[in-house]
C-alpha cells in the first residue's frame, strides 16, 4: 500500500503573468463587492475586505 499525503495548504505557482494578473483583478473586485456589501451590518470586516483590495491593487500596480 502507497503512502497518502495531504495537499492541504500547498500552492500552485502561476507561471505566465497574464493568468496572474486577470486572477488578482478577479480578487480586487470580489473584496471590493464583498465590503460594499457588508459595510453596513459589520464595519470591521468591511475594513479588512477594504484593506485586502488595497494590498491586490498594489500588487497589480507593480505588475503593470
């Protein structure tokens, strides 16, 4: 019998920059809807949805 190992928590590097880039503008408006969404009930997880497209546009900003 083979030894099974777990894949929990292992990434996969994105080779070619144009699958990177259109991944990180799906994860910029996906925080952004999501804090708009949820501003009005809960302010602080709207904040980190807020603070994450930040880092995201930053990281697209040096891509492009």
């Amino acid at each position: 019998m083979k030894n099974q190992y777990c894949r929990v928590g292992t990434t996969t590097p994105l080779t070619n920059e144009e699958g990177m880039i259109s991944l990180l503008e799906r994860r910029y408006n996906s925080f952004l809807e999501m804090a708009s969404q949820i501003g009005n009930t809960n302010t602080k997880l709207a904040e980190f949805f807020q603070y994450k497209a930040v880092k995201i546009r930053r990281t697209l900003e040096k891509l492009v």
